[in-house]
C-alpha cells in the first residue's frame, strides 16, 4: 500500500515540477516541494498507524485564550 502512494505522490510530482522549473519559479516549487514533503511523511504515517495529532485541538486553545485576554470573554 506505501509502495501504491509513493507512486502516485511521484507522478503528481513528475506532472507538476518540470513546468515549475521550467517557468522558473523557484519560489513556488519550494513551496511546492515542502508541501509535498509533508503530505508524505503524514500519509506514510497514517498508514503505518501512528497516532498524528489533531492540530484543530492547539489552535483552539489558543484562539480561546486570544478571545478571552482581547475581548474579556469566552465563548465555551
């Protein structure tokens, strides 16, 4: 299965990086490739079942506690 989305994450890979580099835009295949980088490392996890965290739980908090210290109000 890992041998199955490797491939589809290298074609997807082969159809959009050479036209990135052949325009030239650096910028955009770094953010490209970084995004890629992590797309895999998330499915190759998922798929030897590790536990990911939910980043939705953080941020959260944070937004929470944001609310909470500039508007004086929760809104649990």
């Amino acid at each position: 299965m890992i041998v199955l989305m490797l491939a589809v994450f290298a074609a997807l890979i082969m159809l959009e990086a050479p036209g990135l580099v052949k325009k030239k835009l650096w910028l955009e295949l770094t953010a490209y490739s970084v995004l890629m980088l992590i797309a895999i490392v998330i499915s190759v996890l998922y798929l030897k079942q590790v536990e990911i965290p939910n980043p939705v739980k953080n941020t959260q908090y944070y937004v929470q506690n944001m609310f909470e210290f500039l508007f004086g109000f929760s809104y649990d």
